[in-house]
C-alpha cells in the first residue's frame, strides 16, 4: 500500500490523519516526516525466534542470523535435542551414544545434525528415540575413524515422526 504524503505539510501535521491498521502514524517536522508510534511491534530475539515465543513480534534479519548458528552440545554419550534452542547441531561421541527423542518440536522446523566422532573414534549411536525416521526404516552406520564428521538432516514431519536423511564420512 502506497502513502500519499500531502506536498505542502505544516509543522506537526500528522499523516494518516486518521489511523490505518498496520501502518505507522508519520510527523512533519518542517524537513521531513519522521515514523512516531511504528506498528507498535518490538523485535524478536534469536532465542524468541527459534522457541517460537513471541507471535506478537515482528522478525528481523538480525534475530534470524543470530539464531542459524550450529548449537554445540560438546562430548557425551546422551544428547536429548532441544529444537527449540536451535535448528543445527554439534555432537561429539565420546562412547556408545544415545538419541532419545527430540523436545520442543516445531511442525515444518528443518535442520543439521553433525555427529563427529571423537580423536578416538568407533563410536555408535546404539539407541535412538522413536520418532526418528530414516528410509526404508533403517537408522545409519556411522563412520568410526577417528574426528570423522557425518551429517544428519531432519525435517518435523508432525508430532511423532522427525523425517531424516543420512550423509557419511565428510572430512
């Protein structure tokens, strides 16, 4: 929707003269017309962006980006994803290593897993949660040379079913 500013303004005139539902009320200053009172929206955070949080909020580029960086889980052997804290992910197995099944699920949310191995390496994921879903109905084989890198992808089909893909052996 275009704005048809008035050409020849007096100070303080307001434009919209009445309101208009999504569109911000503009000043005249005597140089130029400054936004006063905006769409009455604030920004969202990264944090409100991936949990989802904040509806009333518009979304900026900056929330966006803030939130695509890989969440960095670190070593262990039991790694319970929490969607709501990122899309992309970092584990590194240090031992027989466990998936139960992700919290905070979003319908449509998509992601990376990248599952590296320690310096060690040999490292099995030797139980997974039930929502995860691989073709043919088969979980992968993991690469087990040591620090090797595979890439997990997953879409949230709906409540019960995280449909992935499997990439071996990046390095």
């Amino acid at each position: 929707m275009a704005l048809d500013f008035p050409a020849s303004p007096s100070n303080g005139q307001k434009y919209p003269a009445s309101p208009i539902v999504g569109v911000p009320t503009y000043t005249w200053d005597g140089e130029k017309w400054t936004a006063v009172g905006g769409l009455g929206l604030t920004a969202a955070t990264a944090a409100e962006y991936m949990a989802n949080s904040a509806p009333g909020k518009m979304l900026t580029s900056g929330a966006t980006w803030g939130a695509a960086p890989p969440l960095n889980l670190g070593f262990g052997t039991t790694f319970t994803f929490d969607f709501s804290a990122a899309g992309d992910f970092i584990i590194v197995m240090n031992g027989a290593t466990s998936l139960p099944n992700p919290t905070a699920r979003k319908l449509g949310q998509k992601g990376l897993i990248y599952v590296c191995q320690d310096t060690s390496g040999g490292r099995l994921i030797t139980s997974w949660g039930s929502v995860w879903k691989f073709p043919g109905s088969t979980k992968p084989v993991l690469s087990t040379a040591a620090s090797s890198v595979d890439v997990i992808s997953y879409a949230v089909a709906d409540a019960n079913q995280v449909f992935c893909t499997f990439a071996k052996a990046f390095g």
